[in-house]
C-alpha cells in the first residue's frame, strides 16, 4: 500500500483546486450551476446510473481499451518500456465520448431537453452528437466559424447524427469563441438546456465531473499495468489541451507517489514565440469560462489566442487541477513542437502500425525523452487519446503532399 | 460613500426613477468616449456605466461584444478606462460612474491596485459580470477598503432563497437582469420585472436598476414606473457605432427624459 496523499482529495466544496477553480460565472448561470453540483453529486453514487454508465461504456464505447506494448517504439527509443493506453479505439475515435456519455446521462436524469457543447476541431462536438443521438436528445454545437471551414468531415458527421452546427463569428471565431457562445446560449435558456463541456475545465462542477468520467481511462490503466508486468508504471504521460484525457489518466494515479505524472502542452512554433498553446509553461493565472486556471494573456488581461498544429490543443487555459498539480509539484509540465508532434505522428504510424491523432503526438514526443532518463529498467504509460484520421488532411498539407 | 447614494436620494425625493447609460470605453477611440460620456451626463443620465473592454465577454450580446474588440483595436486598456474617468471628472463633479466588465482585466490589474487606483480616477464602483456572490471576497474587500461600491447583478433565475445572499454584501444599487439572456436580447415582461424589482428591493434595501433589452423610450418608461433606475446599453452603443456621438446623445436625451417624466403622470 502506498501512503495517500491528499493531491485526490480536492476540489474542496467550493470547487477549488487550492486557489484555483471556482464559479465565475453570471447571476443568471449561478442557479444552474449549484442545481448541476447537486444533482451528480446524487447521481455519482446512484448504483443505478453508474451501472448504466458502465453499461453504456462497455457496449457502446467498446471499454475497457486495451493496455498495449508499443515493442517497437520502445526499441527505436533505446530505453524504457512503453506501454499505450489505447483510447484512440473508443467509439468515435478519442476519449471524448467518456465525458459526453456520463453527462448526457446525467442531463436526462435532470430532466433536460436540450443538449449544447462547444467544439474545436469537431471532436467533442461529434462525441457529444454521438450520444445525444442514441439518447434521443436534440443536440445544437457551437464551432467557430473558421473550424467550420477547416474541419468540414467532422461538421457533416455531426449533421449526420443529428445535430445542428452553428458557425461562430464572434470574437476571432475559435475554439473560446465557441465557448462564450454556448454559453450565452445556456444563459439564454438556462432551464432547458444541458451544457456539456467537453474538457476539466469551465465552472465547478464541470472539472471535477469531467475528470470522475475520464477517469475509467486511469483506473482501467492501472489495474491493467499491474496485471500485464506486476507493477505500476514509472511514469504516466499525457497530452493536454484542456486537459481532459490527462487529467483522467493521472488522477487515479495521484496518490502512487511512485508514478511520476508528466502532461504535454503543445508548444506550437516554440515557447519562444508569440504562436503556441502552452498555458502552464507560458501563461499566467487569470479568470475565463467560469474558472480561475493558467490562461495565455496579455500584460492586460486580454486572453490572447493559443496556436498548435493540433486544433483540439489550441485552448488559451488549462483545467484548474492541472494548474494546481503544477505549483504543488505533484505533475511535471513540459511541451512538444508542432514539428515534433509531426514527427512522432510518422514514426508512430510507421512503426507500431497505430496513426496517432496530433494530440498524442505531442505526448509521444517526451516519452521519446523520458524512455531515455529512465533507461531500460524504466516504463511508461501513455495515453493514446485518440486516432489520426481526423489530421490526415492537416498533416499532408504541413508536409506539402497534396491529396 | 459615493456619488450613488446621494443621486439615487435625489431621484426618490423627486419621484422619478433614474437613467443609466452605458458606453464601452475606448469605442472606438479614448477621445470619442470623454465626448459621449460628458454628453451623456449633460443629456440626463443619472449615472454612468463604462464598460470595461475584455476579448471574452460571455454575458454580452453581438453589439457589445463587437464594441469590446472595436475598443480593444484601437487599444483601450483599464489603464486607459481609468484615465478617461479622470478626466471626465474635471468637468463632472457630480455624476456617478461604476466600470463594468469582466474580472481578469482586473484581476491581471491586480484586485487592491485597481481599486485604489479607480478611488483616485473618481470611480465609484464596478459591476463584474463573472464573480457571483461565491467568489468576490478578495475583489469587494479591496472596493470597500477604497469606499468604492461593489454593484450586485440579480437574475430571473435567482430564487427567494438565494436572493438574500446575492444582495447582502451589495452596495450603491442593485442591477436587475431583466430576462435571462445576454445583453441587448429582448426584455422580459413589465409584470414580471416589478415583482422581482419589489423583491430584490425588500431583499437589499438598495436601489434597484433594471438592464437588458431596454430599447425604445416607451419601453425605458414602462420600466421607470416599477424600477428605481433604467439602464440602457446596446441601443446607445448601436446608435454610436451606426450614426456618431450626436445621434447617440440624442437618443440618451430621449430615453433620459422618458424615463424621468414615466411617473409624472
């Protein structure tokens, strides 16, 4: 038995992850917000909705993923072991649907009508309009207007399950554009209308709530590294945008002092220029979206756009727990290139036969890293979060083939 | 104490209830708002709200949010907010003006310099739309330890319960959200709002104004006979935006008056 630490023990009751977190949001939304906080707190130890949860996981999210040894990989990086935790095999091709299916479940516990979300590359939009669909809910997504033009597979997928797209033209028509319509959209309708976010961040209850769904990712990790070798592994790796999937990788993790936990930001054009998403290793602490987390800032307060190669990491702020584990140590934060995503994204397909999203990419390129620190004693964990296809056509253009 | 209590008096010794005008600072440059904002206090308006530009305003509706990057573009910063209020006090001594905006301006500000420095420019409170009752502690207490007012926003959707704790610790006035919705939709129903204006009343003992969706002067003197206060954003900044400083003077001086003469008859 490890010692527990506390690091799992938060949020504490006002949603704060040590001073960060919390509910800054509109008068309007208040209401909403506590109502949200109590109902998945009744419902978290419901038996009957958490069977259904793991029902729906096993059936229709194809989970448990399996825990994969990636033999050539390890080879090609001369060190440590490395494992996958393979997410990219999910229903809908990412962890995504994890978050979505627990809390479209807890939106028809609720009595909801109507389910929002916010969406980047389409992603979360396309998980979230997946679930809406098997559960019958009308599903309306908010993408910026240029996401809209760029990620057109994605935009007629989710027509395709149902639901209706709305092109954002506010603000600069991005991912935090999206956001700040959905929610003016939920302050518009706030009775009816069920916001699903779609990362660890937002107003609590959402970072604690997305991060308990995301978790099956780290408990079926861990029972499964000790099944296959015996033991945990050294450290635990994870890309983060928002931070979802890493967050959901780590947090079971969180009192095995022995697993070092490291989350990948992407890095862009490099922390050196004005182009990347890395708000931990570049941003400062500030309040947007109803929390207070790392966000990319100006000296102003102005929130200043994130650029990645990968659009599902382009977010200018960064869960609140992530923001804590950072300034008490417990997580390391460090960042990938996108040319180093594009990289890693070549050499995964080419020698484990696994076409990585870009997201993972990122995280790939410091286990490369980390598999030589720990030397071949070493292993490491790495949550494969989803699958390439979504970039094939991005990533083609960045090496200039045309298709 | 600020300039608000003595102008809300005033209103109420008088039997009128008060026009509030808002203006988003720096939109489209510094030297346009200090007109509109001398303007708007010499064509009627009892108080003034001066936004405060962010890039993420969540609660704002299209014209406030496309005067915000308007604002941002030609490089407003609180900074440059604050010294438009400074010298909008050389010539206006008396007519109150509470910044309103999002919080990470002055949270990257920081919360006690802000304050202090809003004090010295001749601020006299702030309403911050993203920190509900639950998270203004830091933020109040430096307001209160400068005399500034902290201004509680209320909403359709807070309940008699809760209403209590939304306005114990407000001061100046209350805002009244008038619909759920974002700023410039469409307003609620005149009945509706005079209940939950009584309430809010009964609940703070304060004034209370009622914002979003106000247009049209007959609209701005429905809500003058049930409201202590009328506030009016986008149709302002719409008018600035469309047709100039005049145009939006003119139709401040028409709400303005509307307003004040609703009760007279």
């Amino acid at each position: 038995m490890t010692q527990p630490n506390a690091f799992s023990q938060f949020p504490d009751l006002a949603g704060r992850f040590g001073e960060f977190g919390g509910r800054y949001v509109a008068e309007t939304l208040m209401p909403n917000i506590l109502a949200l906080e109590d109902a998945y707190d009744r419902y978290k130890r419901d038996a009957e909705f958490v069977a259904e949860f793991d029902l729906f996981s096993r059936d229709f999210v194809g989970r448990p993923s399996p825990l994969y040894f990636a033999e050539r990989l390890t080879e090609e990086f001369g060190g440590a072991q490395i494992w996958f935790k393979r997410d990219e095999l999910n229903h809908t091709g990412a962890h995504k649907i994890n978050n979505c299916l627990g809390q479209v479940l807890l939106a028809k516990r609720m009595g909801k009508t109507r389910i929002i979300a916010e969406t980047g590359a389409g992603q979360h939009g396309v998980a979230t309009a997946t679930v809406a669909a098997r559960f019958g809910l009308p599903c309306e997504v908010f993408m910026g207007a240029t996401d809209v033009e760029r990620q057109k597979p994605n935009v007629f997928r989710m027509k395709l399950l149902g639901a209706e797209v709305h092109a954002v033209t506010s603000g600069r028509g991005t991912l935090k554009d999206a956001m700040n319509e959905a929610l003016r959209d939920w302050v518009t309708y706030p009775d009816e209308t069920f916001y699903v976010i779609g990362t660890v961040a937002g107003p609590h209850p959402y970072p604690m709530m997305v991060r308990d769904f995301q978790s099956v990712i780290g408990r079926e990790a861990r029972a499964q590294m000790l099944d296959r070798i015996g033991r945990l592994p050294d450290v635990a790796v994870a890309c983060i945008g928002g931070g979802s999937n890493a967050m959901g990788l780590f947090h079971p993790f969180l009192e095995d002092e022995s697993v070092r936990l490291v989350g990948v930001e992407a890095a862009g054009k490099g922390l050196n220029t004005p182009d990347h998403a890395a708000s931990l290793n570049g941003g400062k602490p500030g309040i947007l979206h109803g929390n207070k987390t790392y966000l990319l800032q100006d000296e102003d307060g102005q929130i200043t756009e994130g650029h990645s190669i990968s659009a599902g990491l382009d977010y200018p702020g960064i869960g609140p727990e992530h923001a804590f584990l950072h300034d008490m140590g417990r997580a390391e934060y460090r960042s990938a290139t996108d040319a180093e995503a594009l990289e890693m994204f070549q050499l995964c397909s080419k020698l484990e036969g696994i076409i990585p999203a870009l997201e993972p990419a990122h995280a790939l390129a410091r286990v490369r890293d980390l598999a030589k620190e720990l030397g071949k004693d070493g292993t490491i964990l790495m949550n494969m979060c989803g699958r390439g296809d979504k970039d094939v056509f991005s990533v083609a253009g960045a090496l200039g083939v045309e298709l | 104490m600020t300039r608000l209590t003595p102008t809300f008096d005033h209103l109420s010794s008088q039997n009128r209830a008060g026009f509030v005008a808002y203006v988003m600072a720096g939109d489209p440059d510094a030297g346009t708002t200090l007109e509109t904002l001398r303007g708007l206090a010499d064509a009627g308006a009892d108080v003034i709200e001066l936004g405060v530009p962010f890039t993420d305003p969540m609660a704002d509706g299209p014209t406030i949010q496309r005067a915000a990057i308007r604002a941002l573009d030609g490089g407003m910063t609180l900074k440059g907010v604050l010294e438009l209020v400074r010298q909008f006090r050389q010539t206006h001594a008396d007519t109150p003006i509470i910044l309103m905006g999002y919080a990470n301006p002055f949270h990257a500000f920081g919360y006690a310099q802000a304050a202090k420095a809003m004090a010295e420019a001749g601020a006299d409170g702030l309403i911050c739309v993203d920190i509900p009752p639950e998270e203004d502690a830091e933020l109040r207490g430096a307001l209160d330890s400068h005399g500034l007012s902290f201004v509680r926003l209320a909403a359709p959707t807070t309940s008699d319960d809760r209403l209590p704790q939304v306005v114990t610790q407000a001061s100046g006035f209350v805002y009244y959200v008038s619909t759920t919705g974002v700023t410039g939709a469409k307003s609620g129903q005149t009945a509706d709002i005079a209940d939950a204006v009584a309430r809010v009343r009964q609940a703070s003992g304060l004034p209370v104004a009622v914002g979003f969706g106000v247009k049209t002067a007959d609209r701005a003197a429905e809500i003058a006979k049930v409201a202590d206060a009328v506030v009016v954003g986008s149709a302002i900044v719409d008018a600035l935006d469309q047709d100039g400083v005049e145009a939006a003077l003119s139709l401040a001086g028409t709400l303005a008056d509307a307003t004040h003469a609703a009760r007279g008859g």
